[in-house]
C-alpha cells in the first residue's frame, strides 16, 4: 500500500522527540526500545474524512505480563504523525475463535507522543480511535463481533465505532494514562467492500478490541496433547466416548467389522461465547468405507479399520490429519485428533474381542508435510499419474512393512517416528492415555509407555 510505505518510510528517517525524553536518535525502534513484529499483519482503518490510521504490534526484550504495545501511525492531509499506545488488561483475553480475534477488558491505556517536525499525533489532550466491526451472525458468530478478515473479504455487515480517548486534564499528554472513552457515530470504512452502518450497539460489546495483540502476552495457549486428549473424552465437552464405543461394537459385529465407519468431531461457539462440540457419526455400507470431513470448525475426527485392515495408521491417515489440521481454524488446530479403533494384532487377543484405541496428534506440520511429499514425490511412487493409485500403492507399501507382526506400535515408530505426529493409545475405559515412544532396554529397542495422568 504506497500511502503506508511512503508514511512508515517517513517516520523511519526522521528524528523523533518523545514527549517525555530529551534525546533523539535516528533509529526509531532503537530510540523507544521495542521491535516490529515481523509476523502480524498491519491494521488498516480509514476514517470518513480520509484520515488512515495503521497500527502496528510491537514488543520489547522484557515482556509484561497483561500487557501489550502497539505503534500508531496516522496519515491526514498528507502530513504523518505517530504514537505508541500501551493497553493495560485486567485478565487474559477471550478467545472468538471463529474470527481469529479477542474479546478484552481494557483496564488502563497509556500513550507516547512521538514529536514528528513539530506535529503531535494528539489534538489537545484527545485521540480518535476505531474499532472495525461485524454484524453477521449466519456463522453462528454474536452479533457486533470483532471484524477479521474473513468478515472483510466476505461480510456486507462491517461497521465501524470511532471514539474520542481524553487524558485526564494534562496539557502535556506525552505518557498519560487514559480516563473516560466517548463515543463516536457508527461509521462505515472507506475501501472496504460493501458495508453499511449496523444498527444498534449493545453494551456487552464494546469490549471486542481491534488491535494486533501478541498471543504470549494476551491470551491462554494450550499446547499439551494430553489435555487436548482428556477435552474430547470429558462429557461435558468433547464428549467422544459414545462415538468410539460405537466404532467397538461395529468392530465386534460379525456383519459390520467388513465395513469402515467414522465420527466427524466439531466445535462451535454459542452466541454467549462458549463452545460446544458435536460428534457426527458416519457409515456407508455400500461402499464399505468412509470419508471424514476437513473443516474449519472441525477438530479432527476418528475411525475404524474393518476385520481386513491393518491394526495401525495408514499413510491415508496421515494425509487426512494434514488436511484436517490445515483446514482448521489456528485456535483449534491444537485440538485436532485423529482416532483410530482397530482389532489387537496378536491373533489370539483379537479372536477374544480385544480392541485398541490409538490417536495421532501433530507435533510437527512442517515436518508431516515434507514427509508426505518426500514419500510421495520419491523414485517408487513419482511415476505414477493417478493420486488415488498413488495412495494406495504407497498404503500397500505399509501394510507390508507392518506384516503379520503383533507389535505394530513399535513398527510404526520406527518407520514414521520422523513424520511429526506423536502416537497415544487408550486404555479400554478411555479415563487414560499412554504416549507411545521407543527407547532402547538391555540393548533392544522397546516401546516406552508415558501415562497421561500418573
């Protein structure tokens, strides 16, 4: 965008004075000690009468906790002036998973003046901000929510609410902290695709903030597989037991074990802002196998091999946990599962009935993708033209490695170890998971067990 270009060019080349500091350098993030953060894409809001404002988010070596910074830089009548604006938050933001974005309780707001050529970013002692809205609810979404880009690209209802932010009586606002917000009209954005002005603006709303805002510092990541794990099997959440009980007794049924059946797993969020999951149950006996779906609301899904299939992963598993993983909102891709039930490969245990439950989790997507190219784009497979033959040799492939040997798991792990996923297996009450890894014993290689909960 030239406008921001030529802007950010500007205030990069100049001489800034803080407000607050006699000394002036030439470097403008070594002058106020904080980096660009090169990953989060720049926030663009134009105001009716052609103002733009771009704000960028910045962090600093030392990090504080509740706490974020973001670089203010605003373009009017060609003339560019600049602030840093520091949000102080009571608690962790709340995650809208649907839209990429936050919902935060602003506590205290601190600005920077940064002193361009004489030209302050404030009017006296006042800012106007905007917040860049969506009233589309057809995705299950509250009404007046945060607008990501998905709004922008494919919502008619973006709104925008400008406020007027004043310090508290300080004819010096260089680092103030904020008092009372006022606010403005309901605007629409200027070159953004169709818009209109929305309507009423409920108080519980206002809180949704459109800023960039760093994930360490603004909001829970949860990261461990094993709570991923125990979420889907916990009833009042995931609550997949049902559904891969289901897929046992199919396992179990002398006519049913011939065919293939699977559960989709989805999370949606209610119009308070909780979540719910839903487990979809899929069958089709006329064709013997099934197809899980990719969603952006999904978090993975789970499935039998029928009495004829191997007691492990295939290489389509793999790919399907690629896709599922890459199709799903970031803020569930943590929660993304793939399970498989399937008999006990030791003949004797399987005559008895004896099922296994295994789930494949990512550790790694760089990792899983360049595997599954490597595989697929390697001297064996690459002549071949048609992706379904392709996929079925390279499965055939597998099903040889596997063999008749009763210890698949330890298979598995040596030969796929390296693909970026990690393996866990259940116990029979699904209250538990093991993760499964090798470790050498006396000189052999076995497979270590880690329990979940100890």
């Amino acid at each position: 965008m030239p406008i921001f270009s030529t802007a950010y060019s500007k205030l990069t080349k100049k001489k800034f004075s803080s407000t607050t500091s006699e000394t002036a350098r030439t470097a403008l993030e070594d002058q106020f000690g904080f980096t660009i953060v090169p990953d989060v894409p720049v926030k663009i809001i134009s105001k009716p009468d052609g103002t733009v404002f771009f704000t960028l988010l910045i962090e600093r070596e030392v990090k504080e906790e509740l706490k974020f910074e973001n670089l203010m830089i605003r373009v009017k009548n060609g003339e560019t002036t600049a602030a840093i604006i520091k949000y102080l938050m009571n608690e962790k933001a709340v995650k809208i998973e649907e839209h990429n974005s936050y919902k935060m309780t602003i506590n205290e707001k601190e600005f920077t003046d940064l002193n361009i050529d004489g030209r302050t970013f404030f009017v006296g002692n006042c800012v106007d901000t905007a917040t860049l809205y969506c009233n589309d609810t057809s995705d299950g979404s509250p009404p007046n929510h945060h607008a990501s880009s998905f709004c922008i690209t494919h919502s008619n209802n973006l709104f925008v609410v400008w406020s007027t932010t004043c310090g508290g009586g300080n004819s010096d606002p260089g680092n103030i902290s904020i008092g009372n917000t006022s606010g403005g009209g309901l605007n629409p954005p200027t070159g953004s695709g169709n818009t209109n002005g929305g309507g009423g603006f409920p108080d519980d709303a206002v809180n949704i903030i459109s800023l960039p805002c760093h994930t360490g510092n603004c909001m829970e990541v949860n990261d461990d597989p094993c709570d991923d794990l125990a979420n889907h099997v916990d009833p009042a959440k995931g609550n997949i037991k049902p559904s891969i009980d289901w897929l046992k007794d199919n396992l179990n049924n002398s006519f049913l074990n011939k065919f293939e059946f699977g559960v989709n797993f989805m999370k949606f969020q209610n119009p308070d802002e909780t979540y719910y999951y839903t487990n979809e149950l899929v069958s089709d006996l006329n064709h013997g196998s099934v197809q899980l779906n990719s969603s952006s609301k999904g978090v993975g899904g789970g499935h039998n091999h029928p009495i004829t299939g191997d007691s492990m992963f295939s290489f389509g598993d793999f790919e399907l946990i690629l896709d599922m993983f890459e199709t799903a909102w970031v803020s569930r891709k943590s929660e993304v599962v793939l399970i498989l039930v399937c008999r006990d490969p030791n003949p004797v245990l399987a005559a008895l009935g004896v099922v296994n439950t295994y789930a494949l989790k990512v550790n790694d997507i760089v990792k899983l993708k360049a595997a599954i190219l490597s595989k697929k784009n390697s001297d064996k497979f690459i002549g071949f033209t048609d992706e379904k033959e392709k996929d079925r040799a390279i499965n055939d492939e597998m099903a040889k490695i596997y063999g008749t040997s009763v210890n698949k798991e330890k298979l598995f792990l040596q030969y796929f170890g390296n693909y970026g996923l990690d393996l866990y297996k259940a116990n029979d009450a699904l209250t538990n998971w093991n993760k499964l890894d090798l470790e050498t014993n006396s000189g052999s290689l076995i497979v270590k067990q880690t329990p979940c909960i100890n």
